[in-house]
C-alpha cells in the first residue's frame, strides 16, 4: 500500500514543532549542562553528526527520483519532510548557541530551504495546479522564427534519443541520473536542447517569478549546503587545532593541523 500523503495541516503542525523545539532548546541553554553548550563537545559532536545523517535523506530522494528508484514517492516525500526538520533541530542544538561564527550560516540555509519547501506545498502547488488547468493562450505563441527553431529542435532531440533511450518517446522523456551515467554527453546534448526548447516557449514566462525559480533557488541552496557540511567536515576532520584555537580538541579527528595559524 502506497504511504498516505502528508497533507497542509500535518505538515503545519510539523513545521511549527520543530520550529518550538529549537526555539525551547535555545531558550533553556544557559541551564544546561556545560557539554551541551561547548561547540566540539562530544554530546554536541555526535548530534551534528546525526542531524547530517538525516539531512542526507533528502539528498536520497532527489537521487533516487532522478535515478529512476522511487516507486513510492510519497514515501520518500515524507521521509524528506521529517527527516529535514528532526536534522534541522539537530543541527540547531549542535551549533551550541554560537550563531556568529561561518557555520552558523549553514543553519541559515536550512532554514531558507525549509521556508522555500513550506511555500512551495502550500502555495506554489496550487499555482501549479492552476498552470496545469490553464488555457494554452496564457503561453505566449511563438513567432514564425521560433516555431522554424522548434521543430529544429524536435528533430535534433528525437535524434539524440535514438542512441540515448531508443524506447523513449521525446514528448514525454526527461534525463535521469543513470543517462547522466551512462552516456554524459549525450544526456547533456539533450538537456541543452531542451532547456532552449523551454525558453523559446517561454515557459517560466509564462507561470510568473516565484513559481519559475522556486525550485532552483531550493535545488542552489541545498547544493551550498552539502558543499558547507562538506567544507565543516573537512576542517574539523583535518584543521582540528584551527578550528579548536589553542582551546581543547574534544571531537573525533584526524589531525590537529593550523594550531598556530
């Protein structure tokens, strides 16, 4: 049986508890005990690594969406949803409280990429919703030239697709992960084809700013988070005795590298 979905109201409510439970653990730090207000105490180090653990399951589902892999999405929605928050809590108790420091901008970008998430399910999905119901004259008609250009276009993918997916009908076929794999330039020719097919049609025109960009503003965002929990990673992996400052290093590490810099 596929998972139910996760509606409007539940998602709220999610939402806002995850939001009360950093609010609370913020509120209650100066009364905690000194290991969960130490940036690089153990009980904070192994929270960060958790709160990464579940951050990683979005990542999952956007590869297993593009692999092809994810029979059930609403299963994978909802893992996304929930594992994104409790990460983000986690996250939020694993900064120690110390919001002035470069990783705390990592947080910043959670939080960005939660509110980009809650807007697009409660009101950008409508707006889709209402673009899929749309009469075809809100799209603007291309002129002779263009509609020239798109039946060039049309051909050189049809063509591309002979070698790159010859069961697949170009009306209906997009690039996943193992194309990319498989045959990388190829799967690039074809995406590149169809992102001039999609401006030439106008189509972010077409459905106005917010619903156009929303999710590459997400998808940019959630890239410049992996590369900052990447960067963390490393330096306080490798850079230990940076990091640290000339105070104690009380996490796992490789090196104590930069103790003098």
């Amino acid at each position: 049986m596929p998972a139910p979905d996760i509606d409007d109201r539940k998602l709220v409510r999610l939402v806002a508890a995850a939001a009360a439970a950093i609010a609370a653990w913020f509120a209650l730090r100066p009364w905690l005990a000194p290991a969960w207000r130490e940036p690089g105490s153990p009980v904070l180090y192994l929270t960060g690594v958790a709160g990464v653990v579940l951050l990683l399951v979005p990542a999952a589902f956007a590869l297993a969406k593009r692999a092809g892999r994810s029979r059930d999405p609403r299963r994978w929605f909802n893992a996304h949803v929930t594992c994104s928050l409790a990460g983000a809590a986690l996250i939020a108790v694993h900064s120690g409280g110390f919001l002035r420091r470069p990783p705390a901008l990592l947080l910043a970008a959670i939080v960005a990429l939660a509110a980009l998430g809650v807007w697009a399910r409660l009101r950008g999905a409508r707006r889709m919703a209402e673009t899929f119901a749309s009469k075809t004259h809100v799209f603007a008609p291309p002129d002779a030239a263009a509609r020239e250009r798109l039946r060039q276009l049309i051909a050189e993918k049809r063509a591309l697709l002979k070698d790159l997916d010859a069961k697949a009908n170009e009306g209906t076929f997009s690039v996943t992960l193992s194309h990319l794999l498989r045959r990388p330039r190829l799967a690039l020719a074809y995406r590149r084809l169809a992102r001039e097919e999609s401006r030439l049609l106008g189509t972010r025109r077409a459905v106005g700013t917010a619903q156009a960009w929303w999710r590459p503003l997400h998808m940019a965002l959630a890239w410049i988070f992996v590369l900052g929990v990447a960067i963390h990673v490393a330096t306080v992996t490798l850079l230990a005795g940076y990091v640290a400052d000339g105070g104690p290093i009380t996490w796992w590490h490789l090196r104590a590298w930069g103790a003098g810099w």
